[in-house]
C-alpha cells in the first residue's frame, strides 16, 4: 500500500524551486515528519551525465533523444528514491518531476501531451505540484551563474507557456514573486492543509 505524501516543485530557472524545497523540508522535518528531499536529474550516473550535458557548450542531442535521457534517469528515481520513500510512509520532496520534461522537452516541439502519457505510465502522480510562476525576465535576473544553453529567455518563454496550460486539480499555481520567506509561510501552509486533507483520505 502507498502511504507517503510526494510532492513536487516546477517552475522555469530561476523561479525559486530549490530554495522552497529546502525550506519544506527543514519546516516539515522540524515538525518531526519522515522527508526525503530529493531531486532531479537525479544523483545517480544518468543524472549526473544530464547536468554535464545541460551545462555544456552545446545541445546536440536531437530532442527524443533528449527526452529519453531524461525518462532513464526518472525511471532510476523512481525506483530507487521516490517508490521506497512512499512505501516507508515519508514525505518526499522533489525538485522537479516529470512536468519539468512536459515543458522542456515539449519546447523543443515533442508533444507535451505524449510526454506526460509517457511519464504517467511509471512515474506515480504527485499528490500535489507547486508550480512557481515568475517572468522570465525576472527569474533569469535571480540567477546569478553563466547561462545554460536551456536558459534563453525565448526557448523559457515556450517553457512558460507549457507549464501555463497544464491542467489537474493536483497542481497549485503560486506567484513566486515574493520574498522566500513570504513564499515559503504559503507553500508551507498549503501544504500542510494537503497533508490534512491526505490523511482523512487515508482514514476514511
Ligand atoms: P530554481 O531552483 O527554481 O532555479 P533557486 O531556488 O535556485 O531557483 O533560486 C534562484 C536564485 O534566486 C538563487 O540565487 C536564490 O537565492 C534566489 N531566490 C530564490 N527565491 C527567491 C525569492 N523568492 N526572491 C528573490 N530571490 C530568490
Ligand atoms: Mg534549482
């Protein structure tokens, strides 16, 4: 039986995801809750040869071939982080999911709807998604690194765009125009209310 709570961060470069996921998970673990704060792409080898391509000079690979890096690496997440946490009765927290390839790799022009379908077809559903809405311009001007080649405000804005139309009552919308802190009280807050109203499920 499933009995953890997984929940995810999305959000273009910049939105805030990483600072809010760490705040979720201190509050929580401070409030005595089992939580996994976790990431992707992910620790493990694929992972790591993801980031190495995403930081490097440039984007060769076609998009499928892209997007099937990212599904590897997804699969080994799942597997090995996110389904053993659930089944352990943990919180996980993931900084990013499987909406970050519906936007990315759908900005190169695969078929948003046909990745979801691909990654819903192993990947357990969140329990609840925050979705961090920032402009572009703003987020790109919070990051304070060299720009990777997936961080051009033109291919973000397609990003954006994707991440504006995707639907289910699972997914919160918050303006991560806010102050961290500011920010982090609300996404606190909801949630808990979504941890409220998970465990009456569980009961009732
Ligand atoms: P993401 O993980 O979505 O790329 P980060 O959490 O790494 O975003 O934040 C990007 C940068 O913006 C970091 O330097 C961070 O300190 C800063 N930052 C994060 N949240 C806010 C915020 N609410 N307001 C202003 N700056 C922020
Ligand atoms: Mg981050």
């Amino acid at each position: 039986m499933r009995r953890g709570f997984l929940l995810a961060l999305e959000g273009v470069d910049g939105s805030g995801k990483s600072t809010q996921a760490r705040l979720l998970a201190v509050s929580l673990l401070q409030q005595g809750r089992e939580v996994v704060l976790t990431q992707e792409p992910g620790s493990g080898p694929l992972g790591q040869k993801l980031r190495r391509y995403l930081q490097g000079a440039d984007r060769h690979l076609a998009p499928e071939e892209e997007l099937d890096l990212f599904l590897a690496d997804r699969r080994e997440h799942v597997e090995q982080v996110i389904r053993p946490a659930l089944a352990a009765g943990q919180i996980v927290i993931t900084d990013r999911y499987y909406y970050s390839s519906v936007a990315y790799q759908g900005a190169l022009g695969l078929d948003p709807t046909w990745i979801l379908e691909e990654n819903e077809a192993f990947a357990p559903r969140p329990d609840l998604v925050f979705l961090l809405v920032l402009p572009v311009a703003q987020a790109l001007a919070r990051l304070q690194r060299p720009r990777q080649l997936s961080e051009f405000p033109l291919y973000l804005e397609e990003v954006a765009a994707i991440y504006h139309n995707l639907q289910g009552s699972h997914i919160q919308r918050v303006d991560a125009s806010a102050s961290p802190q500011a920010l982090h009280a609300k996404l606190l807050a909801r949630t808990l209310e979504a941890l409220g109203e998970f465990g009456e499920e569980r009961q009732g």
